[in-house]
C-alpha cells in the first residue's frame, strides 16, 4: 500500500513541473525550421505533401534506419519462434477451426478493394496524405485477409524474407545515387535546378520501394505466430 | 463549441487509458485498446496531422490487435501427447485406471483455467517434440511396472502443481526432464 | 487542444506499467505511453488557424511539418517492438507454465 501511494506522489510532482514549465512555452518555442520549410520545401523537393519531402528528401538517414530496424525485427520474431519450413503433418483432435460461411464470402469481394487502396495510398505519396508506410500496413492488412478464405494457405517465408532484403539494398543504392550527380550523401539524385516534375521520379520510386518491404515485413511477422507450434 | 470537442476528446482517452489500467480480464482489453487507436486518431486529425493519423489507424487498430488475440489464445491451451497403445491393453482395470487418469487431468486443467488439448499419432522424439511443437505432457504405459508414465518439463511450474496432486496415486508415476536432453 | 491532458496520458500509462501483474498487462501499457507521446509532440507542433502542411499554393499558413514526419517513423517502430514482446511473452509460457511476475521470478531454479 505504502509503494502504491509513494508512486502516485511521484507522479503527481512530475506533473506539477510540467505544468510550471508549460506556463513559458512561447519562448522556448522556435519558428525558423517552419518558415523554412514552408517557402523552400516545394521547389527543392518537387512534392506538394510537405511531410512525404521531409522523411524523404530532408531526412532521408533517418528513414534508411527505420527500414533497417524493421528489418531487425523481422528477423529477430524469425530467430525465437524457431520457425522451420516444413509442414508438420500433426494433426490436433479439438483443434477445428471452421470459419463461417459471411466471412468467407465477404473477404472475396473485399480483397481487390483493400489491395487497390493500398497500392492508390503508396503512389500518391507526394500529392495528398500518404506515403509508404502507411500504404505498406493497408496492403499487409489486405494480404492477412486471404487467411479469412482458406486457413491451409500456406507462406513460403523464405522467399519472402529473401525479397524483403533484396528491396533493403535497393532502397540504400538509389539513395546513394545521388553522391555522383549531386556531391552529397543521401538526397534527391536530380540535380536542384532541374523542372521541378523530374524530381518526382525519386519520391515516386521511393515511396514504392519502402511500401513493398513494409508490407512484406509485416506479413511475414503474422505467419510466424499463426504458424507458432503447429 | 469548436473549442470544446478537442478538451472532450482528451478527457474520453483518458477514460479509456484508466478503463484499461484497472480491468482484470486480459481478453476483452483488447477491444479496449482498438478503440483507443481510433480515438487517438481523431485527435490527431483535430491537430492538422492526416498523414500520422492514416498511420495509426491501419496500424494500431487492425494488425496489433490481431497479434493480440492470437499470442492470448496460445496461452490457454495445455497440449497433452497419447501415446498409450490400446490394442495392446487388455485388462479392463487398466482401461478404468485410464479413463480416471483423464478425469484427474480434466479437474486439473479447469482448476487452472487452461483449455486442455489432446492429439495422437505423432512421430518423433520427446525432446523435439517439446521444444518444436511445445507439447506440454506425454502419457504412455509401461507393460513391466503396470504405471502410466507422465513426462514433462523440469521447469514449469504446472509440473510441481501435477506431482502434488498426483502423489497419493499408486499408478502414476511422473518423469520431468531439462529442455535439450533426453531421458534413458 | 491541452499538452497537460496528453502528459496525464504518459502518467497513466506509467503508473500501468509499474503496478502490472501478468506480462500482457505490461505490453499494453507500453502502447499507452507510446500514443501519448505522440499526441503531445503533436500539440507542441498545433496553434490557432494553422493549417494542414499540404501546400497547394505558395504562402500559406501552415503548421510545423517536422514533428508529423517523425512521429510516423515512432508508429512503425512501435508496433515491431510490440510483436517482438509479445513473441517472448509465448515463449516464456511454453517454458514456465504461467504468466505472471511473481510466479516466474520465484520459480527459477
């Protein structure tokens, strides 16, 4: 009881410093990188959704790593399950999962729809709210609704695994790209004083690439838990 | 009005981040947590930001709830091996002693909320099958000692559970092995 | 549109975590602390009459585009952590035969 009480108390004087340091915001608060971003980011980017040019284009290093941390997290849910590929024929005597008839039938017709969303949310990545990872998770959710129609599919997910790094390396070359048009590291590979609809090409790849291993990444996390000790 | 729905909304997310602090039920948190995402998802549009909000929703509440739901149904099943061949049984006290056998597992496995699992006709050592296919017990019969032979991990704490409860019967007898070594 | 009430957030979530019983609990928790993070990082970024940083014509008044390219990147990142948690968490069942703190910590021989 006392550790309960003692932790309240705790928590409530960190909120207390909160709100003290809340009342002084407006100065620590710094316009620059905003105005910046909103009177250059259009014509050295070539995007009109500023979020899609920052994580792309401005901060490109910092979306090679999240790619590469999803990548190690595949991997690692691979490594613990101990995940073997061949079928274990062991059949389970209270095990009958029979889905019923609705869900099967209403999966049919949802599966082109969510596959055509999710591929529509990647490529429009520069124009309208979007981009590649979260058009990746629309597509990964379209993917897992096939185990709705037939619970049997069966997941080759070394040939899964093997394209998911494949599309790794290619996103790192095209980044690195640039280093012979540009001189730099890690940007757009046209040069900036180009039209600004040539520069559209790189987000446009980009944005595929990046959507293809998310969703691929994702897929292959669920078939290693549906697939855990059967 | 326009000022209200946004401190309305935060106050609502709070509700539900304190509803699932102090539920007991791991099960239905789940729908708990789903509508969080959604909630939050609407906040995030109110603060000028759809990208993020896109984000959320198709992560936070459609895959991570499936994960959920399928690492908590993994967790209530205790899987038990047969491996006693009945064509070889003839007594009819033996076939009584097997049936009472599965009685006291029964009572065992309802005691600790589990859902029992039982399957036959696998092939394959007993460490394997511990550790790939993560069986929790094998029965099996031994002709010269008349005892059924109950074997199981050395460090799960429902074995220590089984062999005080089973220790007054004359005709059970229970092996525990370490993971990655077998047993002669 | 309060940065307090989605600080309250992370509190709870962290008041959560240190009072869980059972490894699921625990899981759960760390998704609160996480969308309460973002939430406030979104505050932080939000004023009055902002709008969203999508730039259809040139000169608009747009609010800060930085915090929302991040938080994206923390959404992905959360949600790998969370099945990698949850893969350990089957593992550690399959092994000890339950799910709650005490009982593991004590059980080890």
């Amino acid at each position: 009881m006392i550790k309960k009480i003692s932790l309240i108390l705790l928590l409530l004087f960190i909120l207390f410093v909160f709100i003290t340091s809340m009342s002084s915001f407006s100065d620590i608060y710094n316009n620059a990188g905003k105005i910046f971003f909103s009177q250059n980011g259009y014509t050295d980017t070539g995007s009109v959704n500023l979020v899609t040019g920052i994580y792309l284009d401005y901060r490109l290093f910092d979306s090679l790593f999240e790619a590469a941390i999803l990548l190690i997290a595949v991997s690692g849910v691979m490594l613990i399950s101990e995940h073997t590929i061949d079928e274990k024929n062991a059949t389970f005597m209270i095990d009958k999962q029979k889905t019923p008839e609705l869900f099967v039938t209403f999966s049919r017709i949802l599966y082109p729809i969510m596959l055509l969303f999710g591929i529509y949310v990647i490529v429009n990545g520069h124009l309208s709210p979007g981009g590649g990872f979260q058009g990746g998770a629309i597509v990964a959710t379209a993917i897992l609704i096939l185990y709705y129609i037939d619970i049997r599919k069966t997941v080759d997910v070394h040939r899964v695994l093997t394209i998911e790094k494949f599309l790794f390396l290619g996103l790192v070359v095209i980044s690195s790209l640039s280093f012979f048009t540009r001189g730099e590291l890690f940007t757009n590979f046209i040069p900036l004083d180009a039209n600004i609809e040539y520069k559209a090409i790189f987000l446009t790849s980009m944005n595929i690439l990046i959507g293809a291993k998310v969703a691929l990444g994702l897929v292959a996390i669920f078939t290693a838990f549906l697939k855990e000790g059967r | 009005m326009n000022d209200l729905i946004p401190t309305l909304l935060q106050i609502l997310l709070i509700i539900i981040a304190l509803a699932i602090v102090f539920h007991k039920e791991n099960f239905t948190i789940i729908i708990y947590i789903s509508s969080f995402g959604l909630v939050a998802a609407t906040l995030y549009v109110l603060n000028q930001a759809p990208d993020v909000a896109i984000a959320e929703v198709a992560i936070g509440s459609a895959i991570i709830p499936l994960i959920y739901v399928i690492s908590i149904s993994r967790q209530r099943e205790f899987i038990v091996l047969d491996r006693v061949d009945h064509d070889l049984i003839n007594d009819e006290l033996i076939d009584e002693k097997n049936v009472e056998l599965y009685q006291i597992l029964n009572k065992f496995v309802d005691h600790n909320d589990l859902k029992m699992n039982v399957c036959a006709n696998i092939k394959g050592s007993d460490e394997d099958l511990t550790t790939d296919l993560n069986v929790d017990l094998i029965v099996s019969f031994d002709h010269e000692k008349q005892k059924f032979i109950l074997k199981g991990k050395q460090s799960s704490i429902l074995m220590d559970h089984l062999i005080k409860e089973t220790f007054t019967y004359d005709y059970i007898e229970i092996v525990t092995f370490k993971e990655g070594e077998s047993i002669d | 549109m309060n940065p307090i009430l989605s600080f309250i957030v992370i509190l709870i979530g962290i008041y959560g975590l240190a009072i869980s019983k059972n490894i699921i609990k625990s899981v759960f928790c760390i998704t609160i602390v996480e969308a309460g993070t973002i939430l406030l990082f979104l505050n932080f970024g939000a004023y009055e009459g902002g709008l969203i940083p999508i730039l259809t014509s040139l000169g608009l008044d747009v609010v800060d585009p930085l915090p929302q390219a991040l938080m994206i990147t923390t959404i992905v990142i959360g949600s790998t952590i969370t099945s990698l948690a949850l893969m350990l968490c089957i593992k550690i069942f399959h092994h000890y035969g339950s799910i709650e703190w005490k009982v593991i910590f004590k059980g080890d021989k």
